[in-house]
C-alpha cells in the first residue's frame, strides 16, 4: 500500500487556515497563480463560449505543459493544502479539476479532503 503524502482541501475564497493556497486568476499569490486558469477561460465558461469540457481540457494542458517542476515541488512541499477560488462549493470549478488531476496522477497518495466551510 502507498503511503498517503498529501490532502488537498478546497474552500471559497474566504477561507483564511495556515494551508489556504489562493489559485485564482485574480490571485496575488506567486506560486499560487501557476495554478490558476487563464482570463479567456473563466470568461468564456461563464458567458457558455466554452463548454465545461472544453474547460477541463485548457486547464489539463496548462497542469501538463505550463505549470513547471519547481511550481509542482512548491505544491507538493507540505502535507496539506486547501486550494481557494470564487466559485461556490457545488459549481464547476478548477480547483476540483486540479484535486481530480492529482489523485489521477499520484493515486492513493493525495488524499481529497472534500470542502472545507471553516478554518
């Protein structure tokens, strides 16, 4: 059996625990914008110019292709994260793509901590 290295949380924006790492676009969080989508999709899937799947799709690549080893280093670096964004806690969001991508690529090695309402 692997052993568990990390629970990735997600919350809304408001969560402010020692873990919060803030992934939106907006973001002011250096390591943290690596993880962010880009305008013209939080843009595009809001006005219906982009499907969700499309979405998922722009925001693999950018987790694949533009998020770089050092960025992936810095993520993985601690035992817990609770990755924030805007959107509300049952909509389609890029932090449950990126949890989802994760537990995909490491298996039962990440852990998905489910929402997170308090600090």
């Amino acid at each position: 059996m692997s052993q568990l290295l990390h629970t990735i949380y997600t919350a809304q924006y408001r969560y402010s625990g020692a873990d919060r790492t803030d992934i939106t676009v907006k973001g002011n969080e250096q390591n943290g914008r690596f993880f962010a989508p880009t305008w013209s999709m939080v843009m595009g899937v809001k006005q219906g110019k982009i499907s969700e799947e499309d979405y998922v799709k722009l925001y693999t690549d950018i987790l694949q292709n533009s998020v770089s080893v050092k960025s992936w280093d810095w993520f993985l670096s601690v035992p817990t994260r609770t990755l924030v964004c805007f959107c509300p806690k049952d909509a389609f969001c890029h932090r449950n793509i990126l949890v989802n991508y994760l537990t995909h690529i490491f298996g039962d090695r990440i852990k998905n901590g489910g929402f997170r309402t308090t600090n």
